[in-house]
C-alpha cells in the first residue's frame, strides 16, 4: 500500500517527536480517530493541515 503524503508527515512527526497519536490529537485539538483517518487518506480541514504543517516544519528542520 503506497502511503499519502499526510500519513508520512504524521508518521515521522510521532517517530521523531516520539509521541503517540493520542498526543498528537491532542495538541492539534482532534480525536486520535481522526488521526488514524487522515492516515487512512481523509482529507483534513485546512486549519488542521497548517497546524500538522507547522509541527512538521519544527522537526524537519
């Protein structure tokens, strides 16, 4: 199965943050359901894809 590019950044934003998907609903104010559907090839809500984005950024660099 080819993986989205959302379910990568949030795959490597719980590898090198090394947090669970309940803390990273957490901080982005959703349910770790809606974690697991955005990598399951949901589309996120524009504000939610700018906070994933902008805790991505954080790590990446």
């Amino acid at each position: 199965m080819k993986k989205n590019s959302i379910q990568k950044m949030i795959l490597n934003i719980l590898d090198k943050e090394q947090i669970t998907k309940k803390k990273l609903a957490e901080r982005l104010g959703v349910s770790p359901a809606q974690i697991t559907r955005w990598m399951n090839n949901a589309e996120p809500k524009l504000a939610n894809l700018q906070k994933l984005k902008a805790i991505y950024n954080k790590i990446a660099v």
